[in-house]
C-alpha cells in the first residue's frame, strides 16, 4: 500500500494450508482493523502452502487494497513467516496474528492502549492473564501451565505465556530482533521475549479472548509429538544462546 503518510499498523498473519478460511479471514480482519484504524496494512505471508493458501491470499489483497501478499514455495515455520513478514511491514506499530482468527483481531485495539497506556515496548496476550476468557481444552490449559514453569525456570521472563498468537512490538524494536532469530518454528516466540528481556525492554500482558476451534483428533490435529519436541529442543537451544 503505497502512501505518503504512515501507517500506523502493520499486522503479520502467517498461514500455512488455510485455504478453507483464509480470504474470509483476511477481509474480516481488515473490516475489524477499519473500524478503529485509518492507516493500517495487513502483511499476509503463504508459508509454502500444498493447498490453495497463496492463490485465496492473492485474490484477497485485489479485494482489498491493506492486503498485502506474500508466498513462497517451500514451507519453513511460522516464525520464518512471521520473520519475513516483518522485514515487508512498514507501520509504527507490528502485530503478530494467527490467521485462523482464533483471537479477534480487534484485541489489537486495547493492546494499542495499553501499550501507551504503560509505556510498554511489548504487550502479548496471555491465556494466563486472570480476565482472560478461554474456550479451551482442559488438555492445552495444562500444556501452556508446564510450559510456563518451563520459561520461568530457564529464562526468569516476567510474563506467563510466550505462546499465545496475538502481540504487538514498537517497530524499532521488533525490526532489529528480527533480523537476529534464528528459530523459525513454534519457538520462535519464545526467541523474540528472550532477546527482547536481555536488552531490557518492557513486556506487559494482555488478556485475551480465546474460541478454540482446533480439530484435535489423532490424524488432524496441527500441533503434532514432533512439533512438540521441536519446540522443546529448540527451547533448549535458545536457552543456551541468552543465557
């Protein structure tokens, strides 16, 4: 979106093999992002999709102009997407979005406040915050609460829950992170948070609201044993890197 006055937000939505959802998707979250933004730019990134992904975010972007597509042929990790997408954002202000819409785009607008509000360099939002509101699986409940302790012990970060799919940073800060990750699957929050709290930034945390509509059946669910053992040896990893 070319423009001689600056946007004020830029949020990258990472998307791998959502085709079912993803246009629909994109253009509601741009009517959200409308609703309360003037200049604002949506950086939509096919992470090497096998499905119809790149083709939908493409038509997406001609309906609507704060679309802005991104693709790629071979899939590398949400944080290789969300990476990417930053390098391509141009706002004052950059946000992380699952694109399954899981998390309603117009939290953005109180992370915003609070942002200013706190003087924050980066507000997340956390499943953990007590005004949280979570249809949720009792199962990932306990998952996020051992991964929290997890952190707590190998990082002593201030913050309860690194995984949540919705933050914002202060684009002079999460620009030069960036371009230092070297995790480009799930932990890639996780390696954003650590550098961050090593140069001494402020994190404050959000509550959200969460409708999880995630297939957890044996064949279908995303996040599989493997993913689950990435993220703990690349954990482990990023430990040693900012220890």
């Amino acid at each position: 979106m070319n423009t001689d006055k600056p946007i004020t937000l830029s949020v990258v939505m990472p998307a791998y093999n959502e085709g079912q959802h993803i246009m629909d998707n994109l253009l509601t979250t741009s009517r959200i992002l409308g609703s309360f933004l003037h200049r604002y730019e949506i950086i939509a990134v096919n992470d090497g999709s096998s499905d119809n992904t790149g083709q939908l975010i493409a038509e997406a972007s001609q309906v609507d102009r704060h679309i802005i597509p991104i693709s790629y042929a071979d899939n590398h990790g949400k944080g290789y997407a969300i990476t990417t997408g930053i390098k391509s954002s141009h706002g004052i202000y950059i946000a992380f979005l699952d694109s399954d819409l899981e998390l309603d785009p117009h939290l953005l607008k109180s992370f915003i406040r609070q942002m200013k509000e706190t003087d924050s360099d980066i507000v997340i939002g956390s499943k953990l915050h007590p005004e949280s509101q979570l249809n949720y699986p009792l199962s990932r409940k306990i998952m996020s609460f051992g991964y929290y302790i997890i952190l707590k012990l190998l990082f002593h970060l201030n913050v309860h829950d690194t995984q949540t799919g919705i933050k914002l940073f202060k684009s002079e800060i999460i620009k030069p992170i960036a371009c230092e990750l070297t995790v480009s699957g799930y932990a890639f929050d996780i390696e954003i948070l650590a550098a961050a709290g090593k140069q001494g930034y402020s994190i404050s945390e959000a509550p959200i609201t969460l409708n999880y509509s995630r297939d957890d059946s044996h064949n279908n669910r995303r996040i599989k044993l493997h993913d689950i053992w990435k993220v703990f040896t690349d954990t482990i990893f990023i430990w040693k890197k900012y220890r």
